[in-house]
C-alpha cells in the first residue's frame, strides 16, 4: 500500500516516516503542497497523511486537488490547526479522518490501521460488485444468444421475458412478444396440449419435456420445438422457489422455460420414417407400410362392413429389360410405370411397390367392389400397354392383374395376399395383359412347390429318397436287359411321391444335385449287390439337363462306378432330347468324357422334344427309347402306328439298341414284336419295384422265359 507524507517540517515528516516504517509500511515525503501534486499525477497513492498549513499551496489545496483528480486516494489530515470548524471543513473536503498535532504514534497509528480496513473493504465491495456485473453482462449474453429459445412467463401465460433468439426464429421484436399471451406462438392443432402444459401443470411431472408446433408471426413459419420448463413461486419468508404444479394456495411467479428447436431432428425422423415405409425408386409406400394399410383397412371394414378390393399388378418378364438394356434403363422404366399406375388411382386409394416388379393397389369402394375392380383393372391395362420411352428405346411391357375382395376372398391380411398370389400364379404363361380374380377352384403352384421343397429336404435328412428299379424286357425272349433306377419319396404317412411330383421343383431350387448323386449312390451300391448273387444287368439313371451342366460331373459318376469296382458298360445314363439339342459346352463335354469312359448314353422320351435326327449321329449315343405316347396309341380302335416301324428302322439305321416305353397290353406287345422292336418296358411287365422285388423278377423270370411267356397267354386268353 504507497502512502505519502506532504509536511513543510522535514523533522516532523520524518519522525512519521519512522513510524510507519516500525509498523511495516513504506512511505514517501514530499515537503510542499506543489511538490505533493507533482508527485500525485506522476503517481497515485492509496494514503496521503497531509498537513494544512503549508506556505504558498495549503494542505486545503492539495486537499481538493486530490478529491478532484484522485477521489481513490485516502487523505488523513495531520496538523496543528485547533479549530473545529477547520476539521469539519476538511472532513466534508473529503478526508478520511483529522489527526491532531501533537499526536502519540499509537493514535496515528489507529487512525491509519481504520482507513486502511475501509480502503480494503470498499476493494472488496468494488471487486464483489464488478464479478456481479460480469456475471449478469455474462448470463445476459448467454441467454440472449443461447441457440435455444428462452422465456418466462407470468402467472397468467403472457410473455414477461424472451430471449432476442426466440423474437428472431419467431418473426417478432422483443418488445411485441412482451405482454402477448403465450397462445399466440402456438400452432392451433397443438393448442390443447399446451393449455393442459402451461396452465394445468398438475398433469406432467417436475422438469418433464414437451413437443409443440410454434407458429412465428409469417404463419407459414412452424417450429418444431422441445419445451421444458419449471413453475416459480414466491416464499412467504421472502425469495423464490420452484413448484412442481400451478397451486392458487401458493403465491405463483410465473413459468421459466426453454424451447428447443428440434425441426432438424424432426425432419431427420421424417426421412428416416419416409424411407423405412416407402420404396425410395418410385416413392411409393413399400410392403411394410401396405400391410399396414391394409390391416387399417381390414379392421375399419370389419367395424362398418365395408367392402374393398386388393389388386396385384406383375410386370411380365421384367428381368429382361433389366438384362437387355442394363438396370439403370430399368429403374428408369420402373418408375415410369408407378406414375401410370399412380394416374389409375384415386385419392383414397393405396398404391404401393411390393417387390422388385410388382405393384399392389388397395381399393376401397362405394359400389359391388369385384365390377369395381374389373374395370380399374382394364384401366390399368389400357394404361400400361403404351410403350415407355427409356434411353432412346420405346420398350413395351405387359401385366398381369389379379384381384381378391374382402370380405369374401378372406378376411385377414395373409388370406387376402395368399389369394391374390394364387391368381396370379395361374395366369403366369397365359395371355399377356390379363386379369383375374380369385375363386376357390384356383391352385397356388408357388405355395405347393415351397411345400415339396421342404418334402425334399426332409426326405434326404431323413434317408426318405429310395430308388425302385423297372425292367427291361427283351421283347423276343422275355429275359431282363436291364433295369431303370427310378427315384422316389416315402413319406412318413408311407405313401410314395413320384418324380413327376418332385423333380421340377428339385430342378428350381438346385436340390437336384443332392438327388441326383443320392441316386447314382445306391443304384451303384444296389448294382454291385445284384453283382455279387451272380446277377448281371445294366442299371439305367435318369439324369437331368441341370446335372450335366455342373462342372466335372462325368468325374463325380466315374468316381462312384470305380468306388464299387463296377463295369462302366453296366451303367446307362439316360438324357432326354432337350438336352441334347442346347449343346452346351459343359453338357457335351461331360456327355463325351462319360462315353469315352465305357458309360452307355440313351436319349429318353424320344419324339416327344424337336426329334432332330442331327444329334443322333452326332454325339455318341447307345440307346434309343422311343416315348410312350407313341406305343400307348395301338389300342383294339387303332392297331397300327406307322412312326413306331419308322423309328425302329432309324434306331437300326444308326446302330442304337431301341427301347418302347410304356408297353401296357398284350396287343402293343405283339405289335412291337411284329415290327421288330427289341426291347420293351412297361406295366405289362412289371411296375417300378424295390430291390429285393426287382431281384426275385429277374431270377424268375430270365430262368424261366417261356413259363412266364405261357402265363401272359393264360392270363390274356382268361382275361
């Protein structure tokens, strides 16, 4: 602390000087008023101990030189002077305090310790001051640039104060928010629940948020907001504190409150939600938001017994535009064909994207909801048969419509789409641009061949897959050739599923590989079983154009006939025409391999595909089995068939042993062996069989050819 001792007696100001020095503080001497005032505006000084009476510039002088220019600085006058009035004077010139010549140095020393408490108090108060200045200019800013929008409310709901961002993200000046009743920022679908939050509080918990619309003063202007606020009440004792509820027993402020902006968040949801429940190519709603609709429409039907329709809508043969001009041109096409749709519809429709190419339309009507549907379905149709413009192509689609009713084709949201499927699976590969509508007579392929890909899957976990095997007569001698391997499934109920059950679907879905090597397993385990009681035939296997067309296929066969140490000659794949003709380069590859290998290779239901003679003398074939369509034409009616003799003599031609299938009656018997044919199988001499059956007729019958010769004409001439 500098202090400055202004005395004309240089012993008296020292013998001060000495003083404060014993009592630690420093202090300076100026011996003239002058003096003093240079020293004062070259540098201030917290305490000046100044004498009065001083020649040419008084201590009074100094005195209001110092109240002037340094009302900082303390002054304790220190004189001789004895008048009262002189003292008052000075005091009220604004010393500190007077100090009578002569003092004792404990009274000066009093009086300095007393101005320098209260120069470090009124520091203290200064600085408290100067923090709570700061702190306001600091909560001040805070709130008013605060992103959030700031407010209180009085107890009666009118603005009291905002912050300048909600006046600003409002449309409004401060000053025409203050007063205005808090309703009138509010969007009028939302004003009930602000009246249930500002002026019934009792209803949300202490601190607990709300969303509302805000309307700014451009009505156009919405604000998605979070508001959280506090209730303020006055104490009885004096000061505030929060409520938890709007009570007239207490002495309610008013309300304090924040609004976040959560538009961005809201828009954000918006999108998030939009793109969950829409396809986002065509922007219609997508299969997840149609079922939903489509349960609203169920329930509120069912409450009103109302009627409506549910059409689906496929793109034929879609997957080629994609593959001919590339998916862009695709896409482009796709959302062409939903704004045509879009302009069949109505504004109470629902029009939706359920799949890559199919479309679904929910229909609500006024009138007989299946003429209603029959005539949007033609529009539909009228509409999508003009060709898209698509990256300079003109490309042509075409649909198929089908339709289902509530209530009548089903009551609930799987009823009503399984229906639906169902029609369009039987118009599937009919006429193009047609429609129909649902009937209890109508069969869903699709649903029946999921069913038999699981009967499949089952049965090979289950060693369900068993192979019975039919002969092959020699129609001269009536000894077996040979026997075919034929698959079959034995359900746990013990029925047995035939191929022609079972094997489209296998081919679909890939499982007729797991087939297929499950049959040439145990036909070449049954096989070398037959090899072992001394019986020796060739085994035929039925093998599907899907097989031949999997890489190293001849290798997987050759492996399994070397593994039970089989002849390859004994083993005869049999492939039918539509094989032979795609002339795939992996299929005649395997086709070779196997045939160079010793395999015998048949052509199966021969005439029944394009019957090109070309292949025949072309790949190295060993067998020919004419179809028995052709054989099951001799009747009692009709006893002759030309294209049988022909194909005998072509089969002779070409040097390929001929088989007749489906020989059933004494008559197609006789008539192949008039003709020349060779080898027969059928009915009329055994069914497909199990191994152990299969065995017993061969033992029988090749030890035994003409017994069982004499028993065919017992049997025809009793019969």
């Amino acid at each position: 602390m500098l202090i400055l001792i202004v005395d004309d007696e240089i012993k008296v100001a020292r013998s001060l000087q000495l003083i404060l020095k014993l009592e630690g503080l420093d202090a300076r001497i100026m011996t003239s008023g002058g003096a003093a005032i240079e020293e004062m505006a070259r540098q201030p000084y917290d305490i000046v101990l100044l004498d009065l009476n001083m020649p040419h510039i008084d201590g009074v002088t100094v005195l209001d030189y110092i109240s002037r220019n340094h009302p900082d600085t303390s002054v304790i006058v220190v004189s001789g002077e004895s008048e009262i009035k002189k003292a008052v004077h000075v005091l009220k010139a604004g010393a500190r305090d007077f100090v009578r010549k002569p003092y004792t140095p404990e009274e000066l020393i009093f009086s300095i310790n007393n101005v320098r408490e209260k120069i470090q108090l009124e520091r203290d108060n200064q600085a408290m001051i100067a923090t709570l200045q700061e702190s306001e200019a600091l909560h001040k800013f805070i709130v008013h640039h605060s992103p959030d929008l700031v407010y209180m409310l009085d107890h009666q709901g009118n603005f009291t104060f905002v912050n300048k961002n909600t006046a600003e993200r409002l449309g409004y000046k401060r000053k025409e928010l203050l007063g205005r009743h808090y309703s009138s920022v509010i969007y009028p679908d939302d004003l009930d629940l602000a009246q249930r939050y500002f002026m019934t509080g009792s209803t949300l918990a202490h601190h607990e948020s709300i969303e509302l619309r805000l309307q700014g003063k451009n009505k156009e202007s919405v604000i998605h907001a979070e508001i959280r606020s506090i209730h303020i009440e006055r104490k009885l004792t004096g000061g505030y504190r929060l409520g938890r509820a709007r009570n007239p027993a207490t002495h309610p402020v008013g309300t304090y409150g924040v609004a976040r902006d959560i538009s961005e968040k809201k828009r954000a949801e918006e999108i998030i939600r939009f793109q969950n429940n829409h396809d986002l190519m065509t922007g219609l709603p997508n299969r997840s938001l149609f079922h939903e609709r489509l349960e609203q429409l169920i329930s509120r039907a069912r409450n009103t017994n109302e009627t409506f329709a549910l059409i689906l809508i496929d793109i034929n043969r879609f997957k080629l535009i994609n593959d001919t001009y590339s998916q862009a041109v695709g896409d482009s096409v796709l959302r062409s064909f939903a704004e045509r749709l879009g302009r069949c519809c109505t504004a109470v429709d629902t029009l939706a994207r359920i799949g890559g190419d199919e479309f679904a339309l929910l229909m609500p009507t006024s009138g007989p909801a299946d003429n209603s549907a029959r005539e949007r379905a033609e529009r539909i149709v009228e509409e999508t048969m003009m060709p898209i413009r698509a990256n300079g192509n003109d490309i042509h689609l075409s649909v198929i419509i089908g339709i289902t009713i509530y209530p009548d084709h089903g009551n609930s949201c799987q009823t009503l789409m399984k229906n639906v499927d169902t029609v369009l699976c039987n118009l599937k590969n009919r006429s193009l641009n047609s429609y129909g509508v649902y009937n209890s007579t109508l069969e869903n392929k699709n649903s029946q061949k999921v069913f038999t890909e699981n009967l499949i899957r089952q049965a090979l976990k289950n060693d369900q897959l068993i192979v019975h095997y039919q002969p092959l007569v020699n129609i001269n001698t009536l000894r077996v050739s040979s026997i075919e391997a034929l698959a079959r499934i034995q359900l746990s109920s013990g029925n047995i599923l035939l191929p022609t059950q079972f094997i489209e679907t296998a081919e679909e879905t890939a499982l007729i590989h797991d087939i297929g090597e499950r049959v040439i397993e145990i036909a070449c385990r049954d096989l070398k079983d037959l090899n072992r009681r001394g019986i020796h035939v060739q085994v035929s296997i039925n093998v599907s154009a899907v097989q031949l067309q999997m890489d190293n296929f001849a290798g997987k066969v050759l492996e399994r006939i070397h593994f039970y140490r089989l002849r390859p000659q004994d083993i005869e794949l049999e492939l039918t025409e539509n094989v032979l003709i795609q002339d795939l380069k992996t299929t005649v590859s395997n086709i070779v391999e196997l045939a160079g290998a010793g395999v015998n290779i048949a052509v199966d239901d021969f005439g029944t595909g394009y019957s090109s003679l070309c292949y025949l003398d072309r790949l190295p074939l060993n067998t020919l089995k004419l179809d028995k369509s052709f054989v099951q034409k001799i009747t009692p009616d009709n006893p002759a068939d030309p294209i049988i003799p022909a194909m005998i003599r072509v089969a002779e031609g070409l040097q390929l042993r001929f088989v007749a299938e489906g020989i059933e009656t004494r008559q197609q018997h006789e008539y192949l062996l008039i003709h020349g044919g060779t080898i027969g199988q059928g009915y009329y001499y055994s069914r497909p069989v199990a191994k152990d059956q299969v065995t017993d007729y061969i033992l029988a019958h090749n030890d035994h050819a003409g017994k069982f010769q004499q028993t065919k004409n017992r049997q025809a001439s009793t019969g």
